[in-house]
C-alpha cells in the first residue's frame, strides 16, 4: 500500500493542477474514465498502487529510466526533462522528488532489468548513396500515388474499421483488389501516416478523410510528401523526439523504451514506414532530406523535389478505353481523372482505364456528357477515340434512370424507374438489404432516408438520382468532412470534477477522516492529536477499534486503557510508524 504521507502529498497536488493538466495525467497513466474515485485521495492511493506506478513505468523512454535509476541510486536531482516526465504522470510532488513507493519500483525494476537503467549511444546514419537517394524517391512517389487512391477512395465511402483501429476485411479486399495497395501491411501502414498528419480521423467505426486530407489531395506531389513527412516525427514517441521537433537516430529505435514488451512491433513498423516514404535506405543510410528533418523537425523538401519528375497536363487516350500519362499528372487533373477512371498502375507514367461503372459513378458525382467530353478533350494528346465517346454518351444517358425521392404522402423513402427490369434488379440486389427495400405500387419504398438509400444506390453503382419535393434532381451530401484535429480523448470530465470538489471541501478534514476510517477499517495503531481544553494538545498512542458517532475508539498502547476520543477534538492522527506525517 503506498505511504500515506505520499498519498497526501500527491492529492494536494493533484487538486493544484489545472484542468488540462489532470487530463493529460490521467491520459498518460491509463486511467478509465468509471475509475470509481470519490475524491483526490482515492485518486492519489490509485496512482501510487505499486501495479499503477509498474505500468507507468514500463512505458518509459530509456533516458528517464536512467535518469530515475541515477536519482534513486546516487540520490541525484532528475534532469528536467525526466522530471517533466515524471511530473506529468504524478510520480514525483512538486519540487521533483520522487514518492517513495514509486522510488521502491524503481529499485525493484533496476534489479529485475538492470539493461534498461543502462545509457546508450547512437551514431548518425551515414549520408545516401546518390543511387539510395533515387530509390528513396521512387518509394516515396509510389507511396504519395498509393495514399491518393486510398483517399480519393474513403471520401466516396468511408473506410470500415474495427474496434482495434485496423481497416475492415472487406474494404482491405476491396481495396487491394482494386490495385490501391499490394496489401493489407501496406494499407495499414498508409493509414497511420495519413492519420498521424491529419488527413484522415476516426470517427466511430469509420475512417473519415478531414478536410486537410481532401486539402491534401488539391496539391503537387513534393508537399504531399512534405505533409506526411513533417508528422512522421510524432509516430516515434516521447523518447525519441528531440526538443528542436526533430527525432533520434535510427540505431535508437529497437531498444528506446526497454521495458515496454509492445514496442519491438511498433519499432519495425516505424522504421517500416520510414522507408515507404524515402526518408532511409534499406541499408540505413540517410538522405539529405531527412538529415534536416531529423536534425529540426522540418525536411529539405527541396532536395527530395529536384529529384520528382515534372508535373504534366496531358495524356494519350486510347482506344482500348485506356489512358496513359507518361509522367505525374498536375494535381487538379489527377484528382479529377480518378473520378471518372481506374487506375491500373501507379508508376510515374501512369495507366488509367475507363469502365462503364468508373463513368457512371463520374456522372452520379455531377459529371455531364458535355462536361466530360471538355475535360477529356483538353487533356488527350490524341482526341476522344470513338468507343470512349461512346462510353460517356451511353453513361450519361442511363443517369437518372433510378429517381429516390420522398413520398409526400406518407413520408417514405420512394424509388422509381421506368426501367422494370432495373427496377426488379434492385428489389432483389441483397447488397441494399440494409435500406429494407419493399414494393410500393409500382415503385419501392423504404422507412430509411432519402440521402441514406441514395448513397446505398450510388455506391452499388446504380444510375440513381435524388430529387426534392417538386421532381427537381439534386445531389445530397453525404456528409461534412471533419476537421483535422486529433482523435477526442477520453471524457474525463467527472473524474476531473472528483478531483475539483476536493479542493472545496477542506482537504484537512478530509484527509483525517480517510486516515481515521483507514485506521478503524484495518486496526491500525495510530498516534492520534488531540486538543484539550485551554489550548493545550495530548498525544496518544491508540491501537484503533472502531469509528462512529462522530468518536474514535480503541485502546491507549501507554496506559493500556480504553479511550473514545470526540473526532470533532481530533487534531491529527497518524500510523504510529509514519515520523514524518
């Protein structure tokens, strides 16, 4: 059980913090938001429960457990940035000594794993070959196509994801199959970097693109590289970055919090993404644009742009219904070629393929015959070859064929096409199970919302319309992109407020109230304060039996009586044991 004087002592501090400051703790120490507190006190005994302080503590970087091992063996004052550390995490009071339960783990963990007290060094990488620094490039463009085919996919349909954070079985398949990524390790690793910069949020069981990540996609190839790179610094931990927003050297990474069994794994993914986006050679050597990146936090973008081949406006269209660009295409025209195409490669001369479904999803979009066949003929170095023309006259045609609207009449969710055949199709299509399509007449009707069944057309590639109340057609939103902003933490709004009350209700008497109940609970011997009249205080060495009725009750250990002492005239009380309370 941890000492009371360090149970007193952090629960006066804690209720000093503010409230930003008590979040950060209880984020950073795992606590649950239902943890059953009822005041500082019992947050402080949590905290300091020796399990409690155990797990903290194998969470922490290499430099802090060496600093703590020094302060705790050579009874030295901790550096600032260990003490910060430790502060933050409520392992040391307010002047930066550490609890001294939490400094009997430490000696405990010392002895057990006495490696992970032990300072190491690292080298800088050597520089990249100019060779290393052209493969380097060539995996991160491939990288920067492969993240844009992912996006430009999820802000149609957003990505499923499990209660683990991982991208779902079917939309990994869906996704690997349709060229975007070689794998689900590649998917995954794509998504945490987009997450890490912000182009992608999750939101309940759904990876959402924000804002930024639709942003992102408006802009060339070096500052999207440059976007992910900046926040690359993040994905390696506390430990590892550098107070200038930089990062430590590679050779740190294995062994950088020793005692965390999680972090071999997320070590080698670390350094696996390090390499998809060109900042390492696979021999570990490191190009100039990381150099800076590593050193400040921010790349030489410059240096890894000289290398990117020139940005293009044109392609050959053919007749095959493919198009081929021979180099990297401008942004604004990728983006919007994507959306009427798939793309079959994604080297720097890329291969596009146009499908009946690839232009009918263009036209559900708002693309028009018109519309397509201007962009098409503004970018073809060789014109529109006939069976594409036709493609987009066909496509455009079917449009609207599917009409989703709202009955005014009894409020339902109406579809209706003069196609029955299409209409029967529908009926039956067990991927629209979940809007409970049922025959209404000659049409169908659903109780689930006009926008809902209408993205359910949309994404199963029927040429469906929405339209308002007067037949007009119009596109519904699917729905606001979020902003960029971090994944909300845990609500820790009643625990903070636990914490708050503490400092209204006389911390003095609460505090002897609990040592008082303690006592009683568990039979404790106390030296117990009491004021007698005249002002005047006595001192008894009481082995503790009971509590209630505003009295405390046990046997005096000097005169081998029994007392009851009024808690009212209690001044302190204190486990005999504990001197120094």
């Amino acid at each position: 059980m941890p000492e009371s004087s360090d149970e007193r002592a952090l629960a006066s501090a804690l209720v000093a913090r503010d409230d930003a400051e008590l979040t950060a703790l209880l984020l950073a120490r795992g606590i649950a938001p239902s943890a059953s507190w009822e005041d500082a006190f019992d947050a402080a005994t949590a905290l300091l429960e020796e399990s409690a302080v155990e797990r903290a503590l194998l969470r922490a970087p290499r430099f802090v457990l060496v600093a703590l091992g020094e302060a705790v063996t050579e009874a030295t004052a901790l550096p600032d940035r260990a003490r910060d550390w430790a502060w933050r995490r409520g392992l040391v009071d307010d002047a930066g000594a550490l609890f001294g339960g939490v400094a009997q783990r430490i000696r405990d963990l010392a002895d057990r794993e006495p490696a992970a007290f032990e300072a190491r060094t690292a080298a800088d990488p050597s520089p990249a070959t100019e060779d290393e620094r052209h493969a380097a490039e060539e995996r991160a463009f491939s990288s920067v196509s492969a993240l844009t085919d992912l996006l430009v996919a999820a802000s149609d349909i957003p990505l499923l994801r499990t209660g683990a954070g991982q991208v779902s079985a079917v939309d990994r398949r869906r996704l690997v199959d349709a060229g975007a990524v070689a794998d689900a390790e590649e998917l995954e690793d794509l998504v945490a970097s987009a997450a890490e910069a912000g182009l992608v949020r999750g939101v309940e069981r759904e990876w959402v693109v924000t804002v930024d990540g639709l942003a992102w996609l408006e802009k060339g190839t070096a500052d999207r590289w440059e976007r992910i790179v900046r926040a690359f610094p993040g994905a390696l931990g506390e430990g590892l970055v550098t107070d200038d927003g930089g990062f430590a050297p590679p050779s740190r990474w294995p062994d950088a919090f020793p005692l965390d069994p999680a972090w071999p794994d997320r070590a080698s993914r670390t350094w696996r993404v390090a390499l998809r986006w060109g900042l390492y050679a696979p021999s570990g050597a490191e190009p100039d644009w990381t150099t800076a990146l590593r050193r400040t936090g921010t790349p030489a973008t410059a240096a890894f742009a000289e290398l990117l081949p020139a940005e293009i406006d044109r392609v050959y269209l053919q007749a095959d219904l493919s198009a081929i660009a021979p180099g990297p295409l401008a942004p604004a025209i990728e983006l919007r070629l994507r959306r009427m195409a798939v793309r079959e490669s994604r080297a720097q001369a890329s291969t596009y393929r146009f499908t009946p479904a690839s232009v009918a999803s263009a036209v559900a979009l708002g693309e028009t015959a018109a519309s397509l066949r201007a962009f098409l003929g503004g970018i073809s170095l060789t014109g529109i070859p006939q069976p594409l023309d036709y493609l987009v006259e066909q496509e455009s045609a079917r449009h609207g064929l599917v009409r989703v609207g709202v009955d005014p009449a009894s409020g339902r969710t109406r579809i209706e096409s003069a196609d029955r055949e299409l209409l029967a199709a529908i009926a039956v299509d067990q991927a629209l199970r979940p809007v409970g399509l049922v025959p209404d007449g000659d049409a169908l009707a659903s109780r689930v919302g006009r926008d809902a069944v209408y993205w359910t057309l949309a994404d199963a590639r029927y040429p469906v319309v929405a339209v308002d109340a007067a037949g007009a057609a119009e596109r519904p939103v699917r729905r606001e992109p979020p902003a960029a902003s971090r994944p909300a933490t845990p609500d820790y709004g009643r625990l903070v407020a636990v914490l708050r009350a503490a400092q209204d209700d006389g911390s003095d008497a609460a505090w002897l109230q609990r040592e008082l109940d303690r006592a009683a609970r568990e039979r404790q011997t106390m030296t117990v304060v009491v004021a007698m009249p005249g002002g005047a205080t006595r001192e008894f060495l009481l082995e503790v039996t009971g509590l209630g009725g505003g009295r405390l009750r046990g046997r005096d250990r000097s005169a081998d009586v029994e007392r009851t002492l009024p808690v009212a005239s209690i001044v302190s009380a204190r486990p005999a044991e504990d001197a120094t309370a």
